[in-house]
C-alpha cells in the first residue's frame, strides 16, 4: 500500500485508498471475469448495487448479487460457482438462468 502524505486532504487519503495496487489489480483478475460472467448469463437486474465475488477454496467461489440502496439492500441472487484459471464458470449451483 502507498504512502499517503501527512498534508494530504481526507478526500486525498481516501482516494489513495481506494486506488487498487498493481498486485491487488492483477489478483482480483479472475473475480472481475466471474463477476461480469454471472451478469451476462443473469442480465442486469434494475437498481443493481454490486456483485460481490468471494474466492472459498481452490477454484471455487461465492457470488451474491446485490440490489436496491444501501440500507435497504437485499441479495435476489446467490450462487456458489466453480471457475477455471481465466474465471470462466465452470458449473454453478443453482444454475444461472437469464431472468433480466
């Protein structure tokens, strides 16, 4: 993680913060290709706040599908998938079926 200066502006730290690193960047790869798989596979389901993608174990992950605002947030679809090496879904449970 970079260093923030001690004259930065909170906005600055928090922007610094929120810069992923180059490491981060290329770990998060595969979870970005699962991510954008399970929404081309679903659709895009209106007021969609974020596709959280966990990694489990080996090549298995969790994907919730979050919707609505913050406080109110609900997940209308949860999947546990199985990716291979570039992220592409192998299986997941349930199926993931077109429904946007």
């Amino acid at each position: 993680m970079s260093q923030v200066p001690q004259t930065a502006t909170l906005a600055q730290a928090i922007e610094e913060a929120q810069v992923p690193s180059p490491v981060e960047s290329r770990d998060n790869w595969r979870e970005e290709t699962i991510r954008a798989g399970v929404l081309v596979a679903l659709g895009r389901p209106q007021q969609l706040l974020r596709v959280s993608v966990r990694a489990l174990w080996g090549d298995n992950y969790r994907v919730n599908v979050w919707t609505g605002e913050n406080a109110s947030a609900t997940v209308p679809n949860s999947y546990f998938v199985t990716a291979d090496e570039r992220g592409l879904i192998l299986r997941s449970e349930p199926p993931i079926q077109k429904q946007y």
